[in-house]
C-alpha cells in the first residue's frame, strides 16, 4: 500500500449541452464526471487503485449526505482517472457541497487512504444564477423546484412545477409552497398548494396556483389565480383571486371578491360578497345572494339581508333602488323606456297578485288580479283616475269605439239599479186625462158629453161629423153567373176561383137553386137544392 498521494485539479460537469439535445424520452440523470490526478512523491501514478467516493455538507467534519460510491480496479495513467458519480437525485438542493475521496493502490491491496482536503463541487457559469431551482429527475417528466429551499414537490409526483416564492416567516411560521399531485404548478406566493395530499398523487392532478397566500388548489385540473385563503376543491373548479372563497363542485367558478362560495355543478359567483351559489348551474352576485336551486340567477343590493332563492330556474332581482330597462334612472321598482312584450300563459300555482298573459294560440291576451292562496278568489283590476280608451282615444272614463258586451250580470248605475235588458220600466207617472176631459178637472161634465148620449167615452172624443166628400171613380166592371147543383151536393167552398175568368169579388151561396144573375138562371128541377152566385171582375 501507498501512502502520501495527493488529488490534483477536480472538475464537476453537471450538465453539458451543446448543439445536440439528447432524445427526449432518455432522462438526464442525476450522474456526473468526476475526473482527478493521482501523484505519489510529487510523480504521477501510473497503476491501478480502487476509489472511494462520498457526499458532505462542510469541508471537515459535518454530516455525510448518503451512502459512499466504491469504484474497483480503476486504472490509472500519468496520474489520471475519469468516473461517473451519482450520489442520486436528492443531493445537491442549493446548499454547498464537498467530495471525500479515499484511495488504495495498487487495487485490492491495504487500507483506503482520504485524500485531504476534501473537494468542493463547484457548479458551472450559469448555474450561479440558478442556486435555487433544482431538476428532479424521474423515468416520466421532471419536476422543477424553485423558490425558497422550504418549498417542496413529493417525490411520487412527476412533471410538477413550482416556480417560486415560498416564505420561512410568513405570518410569524414557515410558509412553504408545495406540490403534491401530478402535473401540479405553484407559480409563486406562499404558502400555496397544488394538489390534495392524500398520498395518491394522480387524482388531483394538474392543479395551479398562480400565486398570493395560502391558497389551495386541492381538485384535478383546478386552478386558484392568487389571492388569499382561496380553495378551489372541485374538479375543473376555478377561484380566479378575491379572500376566502370556495369553489368545491365540478366545474364552479368564484370571480373574486371575498367569502363567496359556489358549490353547485358548474354554478358561477362572479364577485361581491358573502354570495352563495349551491343549486347546479346557478348564478349568484352583488352581496348575500343565494342561489339554492338549480338554474337560478339571484342578484341582491347591498341591503343588509339574505337574498335567498325558492325554487328551480328562477330569475330573481333585489333592487332598492329599481330595476331599469333602457334607462339608468329607474323611477319605480321596474322602470321600461320602451314597449313590453308578453307571450305565455305559464299561470302561477301559489300567491296572489296581478297576472299578464298572452295564450298565442287563441291570440287572446289576460289581465287578472288572483288570489292562488284560495282557489276561485279573483281581486280587483282599478285602472287609475285617467280615461279609458278601447279601439280609441280615453276622452271619457270609458270610451269603446265597437259593441261592448255583457254576458251575466249586466249594467250597474249610479242610482244602484242593475239593467240586464237593453229597455227597462221607469216609475210609475201621474195618472193620465180622458181625451173629453176638456178642462182636465177629472170629471165628467155634460158639456163634455159632445153626442148627448149620456155616455162619456171616445166617441166624445172624435168631434162634429165633416162634409160628405166628392164621389168616388167608378170600379171595374162586374159579372155574376149561377151554378146549381144536384140535390144533395153542396158546392165546395172556393168553387167561384174556377168560374170566373178574373178576380173572384164575392161568392154567394143559396139554399134553394132559385139564384138569377146577370147572364141568366138557374131552374128548379126537383134534382137540384143548392146554388152558387159567383160575383166576378175582369
């Protein structure tokens, strides 16, 4: 065995890249070349030896970081020697670091001797500027870690990023960032983590924090932007910054503002404050809106109260102030500058309160007042003080430019009467005068009496006889004929319409066939009774 040898120049190649990248599915390692120069009595060794080689944490004494790395039977030509050491990946995290080599030569024989001092590993150029970002090699992606050396990625994650920051006094303890599941990103801040901890590092990966304090993005996929005391727990969850919000369901989104929480599927509360949106797919804003159904929008001022939700799909403002359509200076709750339009006959189940709808398929539009608290209550529709105009303008309480129509109940009038009939009887009149009560006394004077009958009545009434008037044109000429018939036979009624040859003027009968006319008579055989005188016009 050898005494007195010495180390010559040591050189640490940590990483070498030049124009050629190495495939991407070989990892780099944690490897690196170790090259020396062996001397004995100030010559250099020309034999074989065995080296030994281990990790420290300070230039004598200190702590030996890991197990020592043997190399047999290495040969050794004008004192120099090449080998590949990998103390593994853990090693080097930033802090400085001294080789302890031990040598016996020839090899196999004697003891090993440490070669002193011991060496320190210097890194290359360009890694002094990058003292505290570390690669961690795995067979999958690796992890980067930088930022304070309390910031940490378990070593069962793999392709995890953390980027930064980290704290060892925030608020007074350690605030370290970390990364616990697959594919995580810390971008910075502290006290931020990405993943569950569970022990399981692939169901909650892909998770980012952005940055801020204390933030947790805890579900797969999920993603906390920054601010403070954030947690976004469900999957695809979204915070994107605010204090002390909640995002704990598939896909719920928190914009910003602080003590919000959305804990329904896919539910949104874009800012404000103490908001709540826990029905799947709704929506809550401004300040202590809760949206507790599903499909429900819920906005609320800023009036100190709950503003909370009672059913599925709802649309539900609080708004002191009014609610303005068109205009930003809403007069009254609901304020429109413009036209309305309604469509739909979707008629509440419960409450009460005035009701407008619009049935599409008979075209008819309603207006009613309904008490759904009692089935059948209807209220009442009061129009204002104004006019009212139907078909045209209002220029009396009620103007109808068409027919109105009353089906039951008919017209009330002022006086209290109901008229159902188009006429109806007034009150009973004085009692009226005879029209020979002359004097309109009531009584019956015998001037009055003007046929001297003795009688008061209408014939009184009709004054003195006139004049006879002018005599007349004479008429048409006339024919009359006779007919008799057998005993027996009595002519029907009519028979003068096939007699005469014009218009029948009057048809005469007789008992006896003695009946002479005009143009003749009839004799009186014993066979004959009854006789017919037709009068005829031409």
């Amino acid at each position: 065995m050898r005494t007195g040898m010495k180390i010559g120049a040591a050189l640490l190649v940590m990483v070498a890249l030049g124009d050629r990248c190495p495939a991407a599915d070989i990892p780099l390692g944690s490897s690196f070349t170790y090259q020396g120069q062996l001397t004995e009595a100030g010559r250099p060794l020309n034999d074989t030896a065995d080296l030994s080689f281990s990790l420290w944490d300070a230039a004598t004494g200190g702590n030996r970081l890991g197990s020592s790395i043997v190399y047999s039977g290495i040969t050794v030509v004008n004192g120099l020697f090449s080998v590949n050491v990998d103390f593994g990946v853990g090693a080097f995290n930033g802090d400085a670091r001294w080789v302890q080599v031990e040598v016996r030569s020839p090899a196999g024989s004697g003891s090993y001797v440490p070669l002193i001092p011991r060496q320190r590993l210097s890194p290359v150029p360009y890694a002094l500027a990058l003292s505290d970002l570390r690669t961690i090699p795995n067979s999958t992606s690796p992890n980067i870690l930088a930022g304070w050396r309390g910031n940490g990625i378990l070593p069962s994650v793999v392709g995890g990023t953390l980027s930064g920051g980290g704290s060892p006094l925030g608020g007074g303890i350690p605030r370290p960032n970390s990364v616990t599941d697959d594919y995580g990103t810390v971008s910075g801040g502290s006290g931020n983590i990405a993943g569950n901890n569970d022990g399981d590092a692939t169901n909650a990966a892909n998770a980012t924090v952005g940055g801020g304090y204390a933030n947790e993005a805890r579900g797969s996929v999920s993603t906390v932007g920054g601010g403070w005391y954030n947690r976004a727990t469900g999957e695809r969850a979204t915070i994107s910054g605010g204090w002390n919000n909640q995002a704990s369901n598939h896909a719920a989104t928190v914009g910003g503002g602080r003590d919000n929480i959305a804990s329904g599927s896919r539910s949104t509360v874009p800012g404000g404050g103490d908001n709540r949106a826990s029905g799947d797919r709704s929506f809550a804003a401004g300040w202590r809106a809760k949206a507790d159904h599903q499909g429900t929008f819920v906005w609320a001022d800023s009036t100190e109260a709950d503003f909370v939700s009672t059913g599925n799909n709802q649309f539900v403002i609080r708004a002191s102030g009014g609610v303005g359509v068109g205009t930003a200076a809403p007069k009254t709750t609901l304020d429109v500058a413009g036209m309305a339009r309604v469509n739909g006959t979707n008629w509440p189940s419960a409450g009460k309160g005035m009701e407008l709808a619009y049935d599409s398929t008979l075209n008819r539009g309603y207006i009613q007042v309904y008490d759904r608290t009692a089935p059948g209550t209807w209220g009442s529709l009061s129009l204002g003080n104004g006019n009212v105009g139907i078909g045209s303008l209002g220029t009396s309480k009620l103007t109808v430019a068409g027919t109105i129509e009353s089906t039951t109940g008919g017209v009330k009038f002022p006086d209290g009467t109901t008229q159902t009939t188009a006429t109806i009887a007034g009150p009973a009149g004085p009692a009226g005068y005879h029209c020979w009560d002359l004097n309109m006394n009531r009584v019956n004077d015998p001037v009055e009496d003007t046929n001297h009958d003795g009688v008061y009545n209408i014939i009184d009434c009709q004054g003195m006889q006139g004049l006879t008037g002018p005599a007349g044109p004479p008429g048409p000429p006339t024919t009359t004929s006779a007919i008799c018939f057998p005993s027996a036979q009595y002519p029907p009624a009519g028979i003068c319409g096939t007699t005469c040859t014009g218009t029948v003027v009057a048809e005469v009968r007789a008992l006896e066939c003695s009946i002479t006319s005009d143009t003749g008579s009839c004799s009186t055989p014993s066979n004959y009774s009854y006789g017919v005188c037709c009068v005829c016009a031409p």
